[in-house]
C-alpha cells in the first residue's frame, strides 16, 4: 500500500472544522439600541422625541433626585445614598448625563441596584462613593491640571505643547460628564470638592486670538479643536473657526473633538449639522487638509445603532476618519476582552478607527480608575495580532511636561515604587529656552494601592513629606 501525504485542502478542512481555541474568540459586534422606556420615567417617550437632540438636552439628568424619578424603585436607597455620599464628598465632576448616556448603563433590564454597580459605564460615568479607594482615593502627587495645559496656553485656551500640533479649547462645557475627566480643574460646574477655573476672554475675543497666534506661527500644522466638547459650541461658531482653519496655509490636519458622538449622537445627526460638516470637508478636501473626528468610548455597549448611524453619516459628508480616544480605566475595559470586543464593536458597526487608550491622568480622586504601567504593558501585548494593523490601538501613557508617549517606550520602571522614568525629544513652550530640557528625567506614578508592601510604606512615608492628604 502507498502512503500520501495529505493535500492542502485536506489540511484546510480539518483545521476549519476544528479550529485551535484562540485566547480571544472574535464575534462580530451586533449593535442593539436598549429599549428606554424600560426607565418608568421615560415609558411613554416616542422615537422622535428620541432621536432629538433638543430633548435629549432638555432631559438630562443632572441631580440624584432627577436620577430617581427616572429610574424608578429599581434604584434602591442604598445606591443613592452612595451616589449623593460622592457628590458630596469626592466628585470632581457634577452630573450629567443625557438620556442616551444612561440608557448604556445596564442594557437590556430595567434599573436594578446589583446590574447598575458592576455596569462599567455606570463605573466611569456615574461614580459612586463605594468605588473610590478608601485608603488612596487620589494619589499624593495627583493635581488639578495634572499635564499643566495651561501653563503652556499661548492664549487663553490654546494650549502649544508640542512643536507641530495644538489643542484649541473652545468651550467648558460638554452635553455629559465623565468622573475621570483630565481637564475636570476647568470643564463644568463647580463641584463641592473643586471650584472651576473659568475662561476670562469673551468666546468672539478668544477664537480671534487663536487664529491670530496660528497665523502668526507657520510651524504649527495640526489643530484639535476640542473643549469641552465641540457638540456644546453652537454650530454656526464652529463652522466659522474651522473655516478660519482651513484659510491657514500652514494648517494641514483639524481634528474635532467630541464624546458627543458616543453621548448624545442625535447632535452629530441634526442636518444643520451634517450639512455644516460637508461644507467643511469639501474646503479641506479641496486643500488638501486631513479633517477627522474624535470620540471617546470606552465599553463596547456603547456603540449602538443610533452612534453607528451618526458616525456614518459624517464619514458619508465627507469627513476622512472617524477615531476613537479611550481610557484605560479598571473595571471598565482593562482586560483583553473588553478592549478587544470594544474595538471590534466600533469597527464592525460605526466604521470608527481605535487610536488611543490613555492611562488615567493623575487627577484628584481617581485612583481606583487607573492601573499600573506594567498592566498597560500587558495589555498592549495581548491585543497584538487581532485587528487589522491601522485599527490596533496605541496604549499611551501621557507624561507631564513629555506628551504622549507608548507604554513600552518608559526609560526605566521601578516597579516596587510604581514610578516610571521618561524622556523627550522635543521642547514644550515652556522650555523653549533650556538647554537641559531633552537630558532631563520626568516620571509617571502607578496607584499606591497596586504596589507591593514595601512600596505602600514608602509611599506612606512620603506622603508625609509631600503634604498631601490621602
């Protein structure tokens, strides 16, 4: 008898019959908008009403009393207790959420106490006092401007950090409020933990100065028109800055940024809008200027049809990309699958390109968001090899007084201490005139709760010594 080889085909069928088992099994992401009136406040709301931006707006919730009338008795008095025991005493965020926003939290099931407390977006956008850490709420070295934006504003609100790019903030306000917001000493209302700071300029005055900077300064190339959220500056201002922009001869790139496409997309699919933006994209096209949008999800329940069709449209008037700006933050996306299934989430259904996931900044009362560098590390090696390499998102950690910098690109680690070491290669404005600027060593810290023994006494220690209280 003569043996064979097996034939390819052979091969072929056998491993597509019985597939080696993959750490991650990919599914395609079927987006689901959850059934709001499920919420006994909102049982009788119409999909028009849904669909429009202006309700949406007008029913935000914005206090626990309004959060109860919504939801009804599945939130239960212990949960809002929690919650108001966190305004009170660790917010640096208020409230406010618009419809949309709460009906991602717990899709799929009336409000009920237990689903609400393991939810991740109910995590990081509805915090309550029982998820801050009770020893390290903030970290010693947390602040309130923890990258020192304004510092290096070369006009009230146009910050010049790196050479060829700036962020232009146009706006404090955004249509929701996430608790770990890194520019929460500026954006929203005053919390009774923190008084916000406030633009001075009138908005006219303001915009006028920042194009006369840029006009002035060639070497900038690339725009993030942000705020806030751009979705909360009135369109017609919006278009006429970004036109402005784009009679820049030196403005290549305009990227806007708004979480309002994940929060309250119905804003992003008014036709005033959609109309506002195809005019924009046919003069930067025209130009040859690159104009995107940013958003920032951060679980993949978020990506629901009505987000999927907002990104769509905008991708269909003309913009070049749609991206997605995430957060690392724990207990909501900090694991392989979740990260995965999100990106898979806003590929497969908004048409979205993952970009970046940030750690946490280092603001007050975040600690029990943010995860050590060495998880981050991890993490950027488990996602590899699963989606198309222009949608594998970079894991970033953003440096004070340094910028964006890769998880794996730290100098050094001391990982008992939980302090990693950088450093750059360009100047800030702020040190365009220190020859020491590119030899000097700047650090990020890792929550004191996730270092080992030795490194909590340190800390302990230290703290002391820093003044800070827990």
């Amino acid at each position: 008898m003569v043996s064979r080889s097996p034939r390819a085909g052979d091969v072929l069928a056998d491993t597509a019959a019985d597939p080696l088992p993959q750490p991650y099994a990919y599914r395609r992401h079927e987006a689901v908008e959850p059934d709001w009136r499920r919420f006994p406040g909102w049982r009788d709301v119409t999909e028009q009403q849904w669909r429009d931006a202006q309700w949406q707006r007008a029913h935000c919730v914005k206090s626990v009393a309004q959060l109860r009338a919504v939801a009804g008795p599945g939130l239960d008095d212990v949960f809002l207790a929690d919650l108001e025991a966190d305004q009170r005493e660790h917010a640096t965020m208020p409230i406010l959420l618009p419809p949309h926003v709460l009906n991602t939290i717990a899709p799929g099931t009336p409000p009920a106490t237990a689903a609400w407390y393991e939810d991740p977006v109910r995590r990081y956008m509805l915090p309550v006092a029982s998820d801050r850490q009770p020893l390290w709420p903030s970290h010693p070295l947390a602040s309130r401007d923890s990258l020192h934006e304004a510092e290096m504003w070369a006009v009230e609100g146009l910050t010049h950090r790196y050479p060829t790019k700036v962020l232009a903030e146009l706006v404090t306000t955004c249509p929701q409020y996430c608790g770990h917001c890194t520019r929460m000493d500026l954006v929203g209302t005053s919390t009774p933990q923190v008084t916000k700071y406030r633009f001075v300029l009138r908005p006219a005055d303001r915009l006028d100065r920042m194009i006369d900077y840029l006009r002035a300064t060639p070497t900038v190339r690339d725009v993030v028109v942000s705020g806030g959220d751009v979705a909360n500056v009135p369109w017609p201002r919006l278009e006429s800055f970004v036109d402005r922009l784009l009679d820049l001869d030196s403005v290549r790139d305009i990227r806007l940024a708004s979480k309002g496409l994940v929060g309250l997309p119905q804003h992003w699919l008014a036709p005033q809008v959609l109309d506002g933006v195809a005019r924009l994209s046919d003069k930067a096209r025209s130009r040859g200027v690159g104009l995107a949008l940013h958003t920032h999800a951060n679980a993949a329940q978020q990506i629901t049809p009505l987000v999927a069709e907002a990104s769509r449209a905008l991708l269909a008037a003309g913009l070049r990309d749609v991206r997605n700006q995430g957060v690392l933050l724990d207990g909501v996306n900090a694991t392989p699958e979740a990260l995965l299934d999100l990106c898979f989430a806003l590929l497969d259904s908004a048409g979205v390109q993952p970009y970046y996931f940030y750690l946490c900044d280092l603001i007050p009362g975040a600690e029990h968001w943010r995860i050590p560098l060495w998880r981050a590390q991890r993490l950027q090696r488990s996602i590899m090899g699963y989606l198309p390499g222009f949608a594998t998102p970079r894991l970033v950690c953003d440096v004070p007084y340094v910028g964006k910098r890769w998880v794996d690109q730290a100098d050094g680690y001391d990982r008992e201490r939980g302090i990693a070491s950088w450093t750059k290669n360009y100047r800030t404005t702020v040190e365009h005139d220190d020859p020491a600027a590119l030899d000097r060593v700047h650090h990020s810290y890792d929550p004191v709760h996730t270092l080992p023994e030795e490194g909590r006494r340190w800390w302990e220690s230290a703290r002391t010594l820093i003044g800070a209280a827990p």
